[in-house]
C-alpha cells in the first residue's frame, strides 16, 4: 500500500471559487419526492452563496419563468444518442443516461477551480459547505482516482452490510471538489440498451438473489462507480445484486480514499420529505467514514469509536429490519426496481 500524505487544510472556501450546476428537469410544482420547486431550490443558493455562479443544466422547452441562474445549457433529448429500451413491452426512459448527459454538459462550462453538482430539487439551509473542505492527510495511490477527495452526502450512500445490501452505492445527489475531479465523475460512457435496463431478463438471475424484481443491472449510483472504477483496476462486481461479503473492504477502501461523506445537517442540505429508519440505518455517515479512515489509512487518527450499547442496539434495529425488507414475499413488491 503506497501511502500518500497531504498537507491538511480547514480554510474555508470563497464562495466565487466555487461553481453550482444544477442539474435535472425543472419542476415548476412541488417534487412529489422531495417536496420542492426549482426556483426554491436555485433562490437557496442565491441567498447562502451569492458569489457563486450558477449553471442551470436542463431540458428544451422547459419553463424558466421567475428562475435566477447565470448560464443556462439545454439538452433535446430528441438529438440525444440515448438508447431506450423496452420493458414489458413498454418504452423506459434511462434516467441513468440523462444525468450523465445533463451533468456533463454543466460541468464542461464551469471556469472555477472548484464545482458542485445538485440536482434541481435540492434546497441548501446554509452555506456550511464551505466549510468542509478538509483535506484528510493520508490516501492510498491503489485506490484513489481523483486528484482530491470528493464530497458526497450520506443520503442515498448505502454501507452494503446494512438492510439494504448494495455494494458502491455511494451518493451522487450532491457532489463537491475540485470542478476537474467532479467532470470526471460524470464524464463516462451511457449505458448500453437493452443490455443494461433488462439485465435480468437477459441473464440468469442468482438464486439467492435477495431482491427477486431487480431488472436493470446496476443503479445510476452503482454504474457511474463502476465505470470509474473500471478506468484504474477490475470493479469486480457484476451487478445490482452482486453482494458478496469480500467485496465489502474493498468497498470501504474505495470509499475513504476517494469521497468524504457528510451528514445532510452537516452540508446544510435539507429535504422536506422525512427518511426512513431503514434509510437511515443503511447509510454511511460521517462518523462512519472517519472510522474507515482511522482503519485503513491512519490509526492514529482522532476518530470516536461507538459505544458498545449503540453498537448492540444497531445490530439489534438492523436485524429486525432486515427480516422485514429481504423478506417480503415477491407480490408485496408494486413495481419492480427498473
């Protein structure tokens, strides 16, 4: 393992260094999944960083009424290569595809030296972002693929040993760092179609699978990490459903050298809509990270240990989760996770 220090810094950033793109489509009433407008979303950022430009990264023909941004890129997606693929004899559009699309167009403009991609639905609550950006002082050169670690939020980052079993589901609702680092983040190849979106009607299904109605083969999160993985080593993982046990270090190495995770209060990110216990017992949180920092990167570092009471409490909460989540029976399920 070749060990790589940083000089660590804590200074916070200046808000004009720092781009926004804020990607997806324009939602003029409230998301039904995060109970938000667009405009909420960019006056958030006009309000907590007004030196910050702001790239709104969005579709042809959307209603731009009363919306504050600095540039706007569009896509048609009718011009785009995306590949749709028929599920159930139903065309499925590729939501994989169009953030990729979306995001990358935004983040080819930005000319500061730092970016941050939200989605169009995500409000801020402060500018505490500005004052995450640490540099932790150890990496590994084997695992790491940026120049810098990125910021990501704890929201939607599953720890795969944990209700629900998906290994480098790692967030990218948000992501913060080097605006080079971030590009590349978003900079990979579309799925391929049908291939992807009907994995599972294609290839045999395992088993043991513990989600018997999966159908594409990797969630957005998990295909972008695949493709960046992909760039530097073998991912060894195959698909959504791929849990084996030894792949979990190797997830947790890849984690702590490449992002830093953040709780949502942390960032000053908020969502109107409440997360579950199961959603929240799945996810990594800070203190989680720094624990896998302190295990594969520095063992002297200062990171608190949980208590064993909380330990035997989250195992307890975690078991029964999982009786609850694994096994349902298949017709309890509404829609199958496409």
């Amino acid at each position: 393992m070749k060990i790589r220090d940083h000089s660590l810094s804590v200074e916070p950033v200046d808000g004009s260094d720092l781009t926004f793109v804020v990607q997806g489509p324009i939602f003029t009433e409230a998301n039904p999944n995060f109970g938000v407008t667009t405009k909420t979303a960019l006056d958030s950022l006009r309000k907590y960083f007004p030196g910050s430009p702001i790239i709104l990264s969005t579709y042809t023909d959307s209603d731009l009424n009363g919306l504050s941004y600095d540039q706007l890129v569009e896509t048609n997606e009718a011009q785009e290569p995306y590949q749709v693929a028929k599920l159930l004899g139903t065309e499925v559009e590729n939501s994989i595809n169009r953030q990729i699309c979306t995001s990358r167009k935004g983040l080819e403009l930005v000319k500061t030296p730092l970016a941050c991609k939200t989605r169009s639905d995500n409000v801020f609550t402060s500018n505490r972002l500005l004052q995450l950006r640490r540099s932790y002082e150890k990496q590994d050169r084997d695992f790491s693929f940026f120049k810098e670690r990125l910021l990501i939020p704890n929201y939607m980052s599953r720890n795969p040993r944990h209700i629900v079993p998906l290994a480098y589901h790692f967030s990218d609702t948000l992501v913060f760092g080097l605006a080079e680092d971030v590009l590349s983040f978003f900079d990979l190849p579309y799925t391929k179609e049908p291939e992807h979106t009907c994995y599972f009607d294609i290839h045999q299904m395992p088993e043991d699978a513990w989600d018997p109605c999966a159908m594409r083969r990797f969630h957005s999160e998990q295909y972008f990490l695949h493709c960046i993985i992909q760039r530097h080593m073998e991912p060894e993982f195959e698909h959504q459903l791929d849990i084996r046990p030894e792949l979990f270090d190797r997830v947790d190495r890849i984690l702590v050298n490449n992002f830093v995770i953040h709780d949502l209060d942390s960032i000053g990110l908020k969502f109107v809509l409440p997360l579950s216990l199961g959603d929240r017992i799945s996810m990594y949180h800070h203190r989680d990270w720094e624990l896998l920092y302190g295990k594969w990167l520095d063992q002297e570092f200062p990171c608190r240990p949980y208590s064993p009471l909380y330990r035997l409490y989250h195992s307890v909460l975690c078991k029964l989760l999982n009786w609850r989540f694994l096994y349902r029976r298949k017709d309890e399920i509404a829609l199958p996770y496409i």
